[in-house]
C-alpha cells in the first residue's frame, strides 16, 4: 500500500497495518506533498482537508504504480486539532476515511529578538517538538525542524537580521515527524481505520464497514433530558446502501453535559 506522505507518518501508521491486515506499506522516496499547502503558510493549501489528503494519496499511488494507496490531513485551528487518515482502493473502487478531532492548543507563535526572550516551555521541549523560526515580516527564510538550541540560536539571530522590525517569530513545527502529540493521534487513527477496513458489510461483504454519523441525544443521567451527545452511531458500507445503527452503550450524559443541569 503506497502512502502520501514526506514527513515519516509510516512510521505511526505501519504497526497498525501490518498487526490488523497484515499489509506492508510503501513510501516513496521525497515525496512533494508540500506542492498541495504547507503549515507555515509559504504554500497555501487551496483544497479542503479530505480533498488534500485524497490528492496526497493518488500521488503517492501514482508514484509507486499501487493499487491502494492512504493518506493523512490535519488541520489546525482555535477549535482544535483534527485529523484525517484516508484509504484508497483503485481495485475495489472504493474510498474510507476516518477522522479524529480533539482539543488541542493552537500553534502558539513568539516574537522574539534572541533565544532568551523565549519561555523555557519552548527550548526544554526543542528535542522532540521542533520550532520553526522567520522574520516577522516574511514567509521567505524559514528555517523549519529547528530542534537544538544551536541551531535555534543561529536561526532567530538571521531572521532578527531580516526583519524590518527587527524580530524573528518562533511556532511550533506542526509537521508529522516533529510533533509528538500528532504522533500519538497518527497511530490511534491507524488502528482505527485498519480495523475498519477488516470489517465487512454485513450485506454485500465489502471491507470498510463502519461509523459515518451519528444521532444526538444522549439522555442526562440525572434528569433525562436528552444532550448533545450521540444517542446512536450511524454505520455505512461504501460500496452498498446498507446502512445500520448502533445504540450508544453510555448508562446516560454526565450531567455537566446538560443544558437543564449545567445551563
């Protein structure tokens, strides 16, 4: 299985894939996904998140001649991180994706004029989240992967000198293979999605049989007012029109989640 990637995500996504379907993956070498939007904004991403990791896939099947091919999208913003890994299969002529959201902090930026004006928050975490240093005023010089304190140094004193205004800015590298936490959400979305491809239709036996929606309504336990939260799961083939719901197994919603209890 060809996967679309630059920045190492087989190395998250491969132990799921090789425990659950047995199946080997395939990165070709210096991939340019960068061609379709970069994090640090110096190539915009012109498509929506699904439609970005799709064009990342087709690349990466196109560049090995595979069949199947998979790949990953995030993107970030002040509601939080989300995720998306998806499967494409050229055989079946089929398309499965899961997605994970959760609540992360934004890529908090720092304008600085030297590597002590920076919070140590920033510099003792250098060796797995890497920073990404420019002149305020400019996309052009990026220094990206920054992560030890030499080269933290000698980046921020170019970008200081760049700078109209004399100061360089400092965020995180949100790329895959320097972001641990997108790390950790990589490897939970690859399991997810290979058990979704070893699940069959219970109709027409297709492989990706799984979760597509859901229905609010949860009662509270406290009051039973129904919340916000699922009341049922919605599952999908991807091939057929089969479709089943599930009932969320919960006792009742917390009652912080009530809008009758907590208003």
């Amino acid at each position: 299985m060809a996967v679309g990637t630059r920045h190492l995500k087989q190395r998250q996504l491969a132990p799921a894939f090789a425990d659950v379907l047995g199946a080997r993956l395939v990165v070709p070498d210096d991939l340019d996904t960068d061609l379709f939007g970069t994090f640090s904004g110096e190539v915009p991403r012109t498509a929506s998140a699904l439609e970005t990791a799709r064009r990342k896939a087709r690349l990466g099947m196109c560049v090995t001649g595979l069949r199947h091919g998979m790949a990953s999208e995030a993107s970030y913003g002040p509601a939080g991180h989300e995720e998306i890994l998806l499967f494409l299969d050229d055989l079946r002529g089929i398309e499965v994706y899961e997605t994970h959201w959760e609540l992360a902090e934004y890529a908090v930026s720092h304008r600085v004029r030297s590597v002590e004006e920076l919070p140590g928050s920033v510099t003792d975490a250098l060796s797995a989240q890497a920073v990404i240093v420019r002149p305020s005023d400019s996309r052009d010089g990026i220094v990206k992967g920054v992560n030890d304190i030499a080269r933290l140094c000698a980046a921020i004193a170019c970008a200081v000198r760049h700078a109209g205004d004399g100061l360089a800015v400092v965020e995180p590298d949100m790329r895959a293979h320097h972001n641990p936490r997108r790390q950790r959400v990589l490897a939970r979305l690859g399991y997810r999605l290979a058990h979704r491809l070893a699940t069959p239709c219970p109709d027409c036996g297709s492989p990706g049989f799984g979760r597509v929606g859901s229905t609010a309504g949860l009662p509270c336990s406290a009051c039973g007012s129904p919340t916000s939260l699922p009341l049922y799961d919605e599952h999908a083939c991807c091939v057929c029109a089969y479709r089943s719901t599930v009932r969320n197994a919960s006792a009742g919603a917390d009652p912080g989640r009530c809008e009758y209890c907590n208003p």
